[in-house]
C-alpha cells in the first residue's frame, strides 16, 4: 500500500491544457475513482501517475518518494505501480499462467518463487484452476481478472484501472463491480479507478474525483457528491440533477435555508455560510418532486413519459416557465399522461455554493 500525493499537476498538449493545477491525495488503502466525461483530463492523470507522459508542472509522490515533477520523472517501469486497461491487453499464444508471470519473467524472477506468486494472485481473483487455459477459452470477465492478477503478482504499491469495465455487458459489468469491492477489502490495496460511469464510481470508490475541462472539480463521499455539489457543473453532472435559478429568502438556519423558485416557497439544505438574501442556483433531483393536485403547487405540463420498469420517468414543463424542462419519477399505472397539467410540489433540494464558497 501506498499514499498518492499530487499536487498542483499541469500537462500542455500545444496550447492545450489537459491538466490545470490538479491537486489529490489518496490514503493508504483507499479506492479512489476519478469521474468525468471525455476529454475532462482523467486518463492524462492517470498517464501522468504511470509515468507515461512528464508533467509540465506540479510533482507526483507515492509515499515519500517523488516520482514526477518538472524536473525529475521516474520512467513506468521503476514505479512499483500496477495497471489494468480497458483491453485486457492479454497475449493470446500464451496460457492464463504465463499471462499472469510475464511481468515477473522480464524482472528475471524465476522459479519456485515466480510459480508461487503466480498461484496466490490466480487465487485472489478467484481464478485457482485456471492456470492452462487459453484466454480465448475464457469469458469477459474471467479475462479481466486474468488482468487484474497479472497487475497483481508484481505486488505493486498502487494499482490504476483505467476504465476496465467498458467492454463488458451490463450484467457481467455488475459482477465485475463486486469482483473489485471485495478484492479491494480482501487487500485494501491504493487503487485509483478511472471511469466514466457514475454507477461504477458510485458503486466502488470511497471517494470520487469529479473532474472537466482538466480540473478537479470536487473530491468527495459518494453521498456527499450526490447530496452537496460543490459547483452547478457537478450537480449537473452527477445523478442527472437539474439546475434552476431560485432567490434566497432566509438566512441558514439547521443547514436549511428557504427560497423562491418557479413562483413557490421551498426549503432546502444549504450550507451554513449561505448569504441571506440574493440570487442562487439549486440542484433538484427527480426524487424532490410530489405529484399534488394542479392547486396546490407548481402546474406543469407533462411532455413525455418512458417506462422505466416498474415506474414512469415523466418529464414536464412549468406552465409559467415553458422553457425549463423537469423530470420525476411516477409509479405505474401512470398518474397523468402527455398534455395533461399536474401539480408538483418541491420537497427538497440544495442550494448550490457560490464559488468562493464551494468546496
């Protein structure tokens, strides 16, 4: 195990910038996922702390050692760090064992040991039994696990996975997911997790690193991002969560403060420094809604419903603000149809930092 420190990591492509004063610290043992759409400068990152690319500025350091900075880069292959990618990356001429020791052959580790390590990292994946086959006899999974051993067996200070999951189907996706949660418990290895799944990262990290545009937005809890975005980009971002403008009417009081937004009183959660008075933004979420009588809250029109399995996903537009689309979950059988006007009434909500109060 080992603790991560980046700080204040930059990378130029050009006059690109892919990675703008990113700062993170991982704790010894800690399941990190680094969350963003493509091109938000996550895989640069990750780059960066394999040692493929030399940072512009800014300097990595695993535990005490300094890997990277602008003047010094410690090459892949002196880093004592593990990587899984996205293809598996498995040679197909050779047997699930060989695929497993190559990383150890080239380090000139050789037999008994080199057997020995091949077979205690098979057997954390689960995969004693296996050492014969060939990876085309093997499924998806069983393939990444392959990959995830041979990461292993070099017993590396820090594993990086690097969307390992985006070639698998949904339900092997799931098995997959719980592959690496008790994998990670069994050997409370540093893992940081790059992905663009909010399910995935959800699911797995003990925290997630939302980045865009090359910065890091927010470092938080799962349960802290999805309830306290930090900015409107993250809250648009994570849960599908809806923006709307909204005008402060009291000052905090429990963590709650009341506002005015689409011509109704709502209060919601905010943080203790939030001024009194004024303009913000909220995040709503579909689980914020009620569906009330037409009189008793916000009318709207609904525009479209999509079955989603046991409930409705209704999306509707508020008669007095035609332009802003909302969204909320309906059971089945459906209260209201396309062209009807239900009323909503706002339950809850979180008023959105200004910027120099975000965390």
């Amino acid at each position: 195990m080992a603790r991560l420190k980046i700080d204040r990591a930059r990378k130029y492509f050009g006059s690109y910038t892919a990675l703008d004063d990113v700062s993170l610290d991982v704790e010894d043992g800690e399941f990190i996922a680094v969350l963003g759409a493509s091109g938000c400068g996550k895989t640069t990152l990750l780059r960066q702390i394999a040692g493929f690319d030399k940072l512009d500025g800014g300097q990595i350091t695993i535990g005490d050692r300094l890997l990277s900075s602008s003047e010094r880069h410690v090459p892949p292959e002196h880093r004592k760090i593990g990587i899984v990618f996205q293809s598996y990356a498995l040679w197909p001429h050779m047997n699930v064992a060989e695929n497993v020791a190559y990383g150890l052959t080239v380090a000139g580790v050789r037999d008994p040991e080199r057997a020995r390590r091949v077979a205690a990292a098979l057997d954390l994946v689960g995969l004693t039994g296996f050492a014969e086959r060939r990876p085309g006899l093997l499924s998806g999974g069983q393939r990444q696990r392959v990959a995830l051993a041979r990461c292993l067996v070099t017993e590396p200070s820090l594993v990086l996975l690097d969307e390992p999951l985006a070639n698998l189907d949904v339900h092997l996706r799931a098995s997959m997911e719980e592959e690496f949660s008790r994998f990670h418990e069994r050997t409370g290895t540093t893992m940081v997790y790059i992905t663009h799944d909010q399910a995935e990262a959800m699911a797995l990290a003990d925290r997630i690193a939302v980045m865009d545009r090359g910065r890091l937005l927010q470092l938080a809890t799962p349960s802290l991002l999805y309830r306290e975005p930090a900015n409107a980009t993250v809250a648009g971002f994570i849960g599908d969560g809806m923006i709307l403008p909204a005008r402060l009417l009291s000052k905090p009081e429990a963590g709650r403060c009341k506002v005015e937004v689409l011509g109704v009183e709502a209060v919601m959660r905010c943080r203790p420094d939030q001024p009194a008075a004024g303009h913000a933004q909220i995040c709503l979420r579909a689980r914020d809604f009620a569906i009330v009588q037409e009189n008793e809250g916000i009318a709207a029109r609904v525009d479209r419903l999509s079955y989603q399995g046991g409930f409705f996903r209704m999306e509707v537009r508020p008669v007095a603000s035609s332009e802003t689309v909302l969204h909320l979950d309906a059971p089945e059988p459906a209260p209201a149809g396309p062209g009807d006007i239900i009323g909503l009434r706002i339950s809850d909500g979180w008023v959105i930092p200004e910027p120099d109060r975000a965390a």
